[in-house]
C-alpha cells in the first residue's frame, strides 16, 4: 500500500463530491500529459513540476467555495490562450471552471505545453 501524498490529502479534504471528481480527473490528465512530473503543493494547491532538483512548476490546480481554477505558474500563458477560450474566466495565471463547465482537455494540453517552452527561458 502506497502512502498518501499531499496531493491525496488536498484532494480528500474537498468535500463538494462534483468538485472533488473534476479535480481528480483533471489530475489523471495532467499526469497523462507529464508522466516524469512530480507532484507537489505550490502556493497551497496541488501542482506538477518538472523532475530534478531545480524542477520548475508547470501546473497547478484548486477548490474554492463556488469554482475550481487551474494555473501555469505563468503570467505569460492564460493571457495567450484565452481569446481561445472565451467561454471560461481567464486571468493573468489561469482559468477558472466548474465541475459542469470543465476545461477542455486541449486547453490544459496547450497550458502545459506554453508553459513547458517558456521554462528554459528561466533557467
């Protein structure tokens, strides 16, 4: 039996069962699309970094009381795609959903891949 990480634990404390089955499933596709990332807590949310010991956030997620949001860890990358996505909030670090609204998987595809590119830039 596997311990439970931090990221288990953020998501058992989520109450709301829709919220709690959208972050999960948004979970499974971040670590579909990032394999080799590494799960950890950023700024208090579930989030995926690169490996190693300088690996760098590539994306992160929450609950809140009437959404949940998905962040790059970026003040470049939900700016570029939101004129695409005009049917979800879009801020400077990312997008805000709700369990009956999800995001489309091609956005959080695209968020991870714009962020990945800029990552080197920061070295």
């Amino acid at each position: 039996m596997t311990a439970p990480t931090p990221i288990d634990a953020y998501l058992a404390a989520v109450t709301a069962p829709d919220q709690n089955a959208a972050l999960s499933t948004l979970r499974a596709l971040i670590r579909r699309i990032l394999p080799d990332a590494v799960e950890c807590l950023s700024y208090a949310m579930p989030a995926h970094r690169q490996p190693g010991p300088k690996g760098k956030v590539v994306i992160g997620y929450a609950a809140f009381a009437k959404h949940c949001g998905v962040y790059s860890h970026s003040g470049t990358v939900a700016p570029l795609l939101g004129p695409d996505y005009p049917a979800w909030k879009a801020s400077k670090s990312g997008f805000l959903f709700t369990p009956d609204h999800p995001l489309p998987d091609d956005l959080v595809h695209r968020m991870i891949a714009l962020r990945l590119a800029e990552i080197p830039a920061y070295g």
